[in-house]
C-alpha cells in the first residue's frame, strides 16, 4: 500500500520489477494488469490509469513457484527489487539508451523516445558524456517531433578525445546524462553507465580486450548466496566479486539465467568479464521476449563481452533445435551487433 500525491496526476506512472520467482500475476487497485512467468526476467505495468492520485494505492502480486525453471535452488516470492517510476507523458522509456564504443574513442549513441499523450510534441534530445571523474567529454543534440503516442530513435556521434578504456585491472567507466526538452524546459532525464573497450575472440590469438590478448579465467555461479539464499542484499553481488577477483578469477558466467542488475554493476566497478545467459533456450515468443528483455537491459555494461543462450539443452542436438538458436541468435546480434553469441553443446543428449 502506497501513497501517490495528487501532482503526480498527468504524470506516466509504471512499477518495474527486477525480478519475481515466479509466475506472477499482479493486480493493481483491483484491476489485473497481467502476469510474467520467468522469475528472472525483469518486467514491468504500466499504471497510469489506474492509479489514484491524493489517495492510496494497492499493489498485489501472486507467485506461485511450485512449477521450477532451473534444476537448482531458486526459491520464491519477489526476491529483487521493485522500482516506482515517474515520468512526463515524453520521455526516454526503460532501457531507451544503446551506448557502444566505436574506433578511435567514437561512441555511437541510440536513444529512444516516447510521446505518450494526445498531442504531437516537438522536443530536443541532448546527449552529454561524462568521464570517469565527471567531466563533460562531448555532447550532441538533435531536435525532433513525435506525434500522438509515438515512438522515434535518434543517433548521437561523439568523440570522447583520450578516452580512458575499461578493463579488467582499470574499469573506467562512463555515463551518458540524457535531457529531453520540450515547451522551454527540461521535462525528462536518464542517465546511462557504460564503458569504452574493444573485444575480439580470435581463432589463434584468443580472446582479445582492446587488442591485448588476455586468457580468460572464469567461474560459473547460481545466483543463491550460502546462508542467505536467492534474495541477497546489493552489497553481497559486490562481495561475490570481490572474493572471486582475489581468486584471481577474471570471467563470471551467470549460470543458467540473467542475472540481478547489481550484480552486473558491480562487475562493471571491480572489472570482471561476464558472460551472460538466458534461462529458456526457445524461439517461442516466451522464450524470445525473455531473451530481448535481457539484452536490452543489459547491453550496456562494458563487463559483458559474450551472450549465452542457453546449456546443454535437451533440444541442441535436433533439426529443430538448431532453427531455433538461428532465430534466437538473430534477434540478439539485431539488438547488439557488438558481442558474439555463444551456447554450450552437448550432442549426446537425445
């Protein structure tokens, strides 16, 4: 139960979810809004409608776990974070910011868009980089109109000059501060982490980070933590890492299903490369939605060199198996044209 001001009315009011083990239906002031299956694919309602502004506010989700998804622990409930977000009827929508590094410290940016009102809305979009100490480091703007409950993409080319690589041993990073402005203000901002590095798996040199080979020494980890099980506090995903990397662990792959976010933050902070996985290997539109939920979220974080769409799955070995990795990858290099895409086989399974 939650309060929501009456100035928050004309405002896009939505309710974000990291993650909910599993088959959650929710229910908001009574009206069922929908429900996800995965209990680690994140997802999220909109609620504008249905909210009530100067009043309380009812939230219900039902789980029911007792059908699993994975073969180890998972445990049950809402289990990740829960996030209330408020925006103008314009702005930059969930995960509406693709920053990539290009050669010679280009930084290619995508930034997406939303009117969602009855009204065409002319607007400017600025793109601002800062660097690792957060000093600006290029800036591009671009002005653009979306008609009623539109959608537009606009590019952003910038230089960063002396741009300061992630790494393992030094992982500068940097953010993208994005600015909506429209009838003579600011009405929406976002802001982006992201890295520049370069990556290459080569046939005879290996794997390559910016242009230096680097042997990839890596663990395999369930997200359930000893003594804590599946709902760990955001300062345990950093300790993970920590004790890994004085294992002198570098690669981490998020074994068998995307991961919480702060998890991959903290991977982006400390330097470890993750290679990042799905949990339902299928071209089903379940298992496709769950896969671009993943990477569009994701696909930010200079940490992740590698995406992996499933394990040694009982499907691999089949005609049919193979059509659906082909759709699968397709959607995932359509989405991130800048990392390869990866599935460990096993053909002795039927």
């Amino acid at each position: 139960v939650f309060d929501l001001p009456k100035g928050d009315d004309g405002k896009r009011i939505s309710l974000e979810f990291d993650g909910v083990f599993r088959q959650a239906m929710v229910v908001f002031n009574g009206h069922y809004l929908g429900e996800n299956m995965s209990g680690y694919a994140p997802f999220r309602f909109d609620v504008t409608d249905f909210a009530v502004y100067g009043g309380k506010n009812v939230l219900l989700v039902r789980v029911d776990a007792t059908m699993d998804e994975g073969w180890f622990y998972e445990g049950a409930g809402i289990y990740r974070h829960v996030w209330l977000v408020k925006t103008n009827p314009l702005h930059v929508p969930q995960w509406g910011v693709f920053a990539r590094a290009e050669a010679h410290g280009g930084v290619a940016i995508t930034t997406e868009i939303v009117n969602h009102s009855d009204m065409e809305r002319n607007c400017r979009v600025t793109s601002r980089i800062l660097d690792p100490e957060g000093k600006e480091a290029g800036i591009a703007d671009a002005a653009i109109t979306i008609g009623a409950w539109g959608r537009r993409e606009v590019e952003h080319q910038i230089v960063v000059k002396s741009p300061a690589s992630w790494s393992i041993d030094s992982p500068s990073l940097y953010r993208v501060l994005t600015s909506v402005e429209s009838g003579g203000g600011v009405v929406d901002q976002y802001e982006t982490t992201f890295g520049i590095r370069t990556i290459e798996f080569h046939a005879e040199k290996g794997f390559l980070l910016n242009g230096a080979i680097l042997k990839i020494k890596g663990t395999c980890n369930h997200q359930d933590h000893a003594g804590v099980g599946a709902a760990l506090p955001d300062r345990l995903h950093a300790y993970r890492i920590e004790r890994l990397k004085e294992m002198r662990s570098n690669a981490y792959r998020t074994s068998h299903n995307p991961p919480a976010p702060e998890l991959l933050d903290a991977c982006d902070r400390l330097g470890m490369l993750v290679m990042d996985e799905t949990r339902m290997m299928s071209a089903s539109p379940e298992g496709l939605n769950e896969l671009e939920r993943m990477v569009r979220r994701d696909r930010n974080h200079p940490s992740i060199v590698i995406w992996s769409l499933g394990n040694e799955e009982p499907e691999q070995g089949k005609d049919r198996g193979a059509r659906e990795v082909a759709t699968m990858k397709r959607l995932v290099h359509r989405l991130d044209p800048t990392r390869p895409v990866t599935l460990p086989m096993n053909y002795g399974w039927g």
